[in-house]
C-alpha cells in the first residue's frame, strides 16, 4: 500500500483536461511544498513533470500544472494530447525521517 | 548533457549480493543528493535510499541493514551494494539527482534485478 493515495485511473478525451489527485497527511504532502509530479510511458524512465508543488521544469508544456490544498495535491493537464497517455506518479518529501513516499500511480487514457 | 546510466543488474538467487552502478554525466555526483528509486513489476515507485554531497546516508525500512549506497567521486559514480536479497527486491532499480527542491530529475534508464531461485 502506498503512503500516498492517487485514483488508479483517469480518462478524458483529446482536448479536454483531467485532474489527478494525490492525498497524503500532514507529515508529507501538507507538511512540506515539495510535492513532484512524474509521466512514466511503458517502458521507460519517470520524467519529472511538476516539482515544488506548481513549478514546471524547462521543457514540460504548460499545459500540465499542479496545485495544493491541504493534504491534497492535484496535476491537471489541459489540452489533452496522445502523447499524455501514461502512468502518473506523485511524490513528496517526507522529513528527514521517512525522506521521500509516493503515490500509487494513475493510468491516464486519451479516449 | 546531464545523464544518467545504470548498470549491474541481474538474476541472483535468495541471499544473495549485487551492486548495482550509475554512472554520471554532466554534473558532478557529489555536489548533488543522489537517490535510488526502484519499481517491482507492475508495480509504483519506491523510494530506496540517497546520499547527500556531505556523505550522509539514508535507507527505507524495507533495506535498511542490507543495502549500502556509496559513490566513487573521482568515476563520477553512485553504487547500491544489495545484500541478502530477498523474491521483494525484485524491481528496477533507477538512480537519480534529488534536486534542492527534492524533486528527482533526471532518471537513468533503469537496471532489472530479479531475485529467484
């Protein structure tokens, strides 16, 4: 079971936006804004897609973005593409005691 | 170009050792925190261990006291040395930079290590 709860899967239509939910406590998600977000396709690598909550790194499109409210941490993406079909990780930091949890991943499908 | 590249996995029966390697390019290994994440099959991502660039390190339970995680700074390298192996150690084993802001990035390819009998 992982620390972080995520719906095992979303699905939208091209062109249409999803939001991905990612519930954690106090000790992670509400404690700290180094929640991170990952894309991972079949057989590769995560790619980083959202770090410190809401911060996109060089490259990703701003269609992706991510937000907090309390325990909950969310990554919406707008303007749903092909190529967005994926797993969806969330991660955060966790103290210096536990480090880093993560969430269970969600299977995003383009209909 | 930053870069990461796993190598050293395996088939390894229960008990056994391994190491596994991650050879950096692009930036210096030890002025960075660098982690190990591993993925069973079908499964999410587990956070396994990081070492910071003061040399402190640290574990999840679920290795701690079997698993080492050391770095070669004049090959630019981080290692996993996995001791007494167990079937749930099966997963792939990814290294990457933990970032100031905690976050991961980049990710290696990723190496398979299969404990059975």
């Amino acid at each position: 079971q992982s620390a972080l709860t995520q719906p095992r899967s979303v699905s939208g239509s091209p062109g249409q936006s999803v939001t991905i939910s990612c519930t954690g406590t106090s000790s992670d998600v509400g404690g700290y804004n180094y929640v991170s977000w990952y894309q991972q396709h079949p057989g590769k690598a995560p790619k980083l897609m959202i770090y410190d909550v809401s911060k996109r790194p060089s490259g990703v499109p701003d269609r992706f973005s991510g937000s907090k409210s309390g325990n909950t941490a969310s990554l919406t993406i707008s303007g749903l593409q092909a190529e967005d079909e994926a797993d969806y990780y969330c991660c955060s930091y966790a103290g210096s005691y536990t480090f880093w949890v993560f969430g269970g991943g969600t299977k995003l499908t383009v209909l | 170009e930053v870069q990461l590249v796993e190598s050293g996995g395996g088939l390894i029966q229960p008990g056994g050792s391994l190491r596994l390697s991650c050879a950096a390019s692009g930036f210096t290994v030890s002025s960075n925190y660098m982690s190990w994440v591993r993925q069973a099959p079908g499964k999410g991502l587990e956070w396994v261990s990081v070492i910071y660039s003061g040399g402190s390190t640290y574990y999840a339970d679920s290795v701690k006291g079997r698993f080492t995680i050391s770095r070669d700074n004049s090959k630019n390298t981080l290692y996993l040395q996995m001791n007494s192996l167990r079937a749930e150690d099966t997963a792939v084993y990814y290294c990457a930079r933990a970032a100031v802001s905690r976050a991961f990035d980049p990710w290696g390819q990723g190496t398979l290590v299969t404990v059975s009998s």
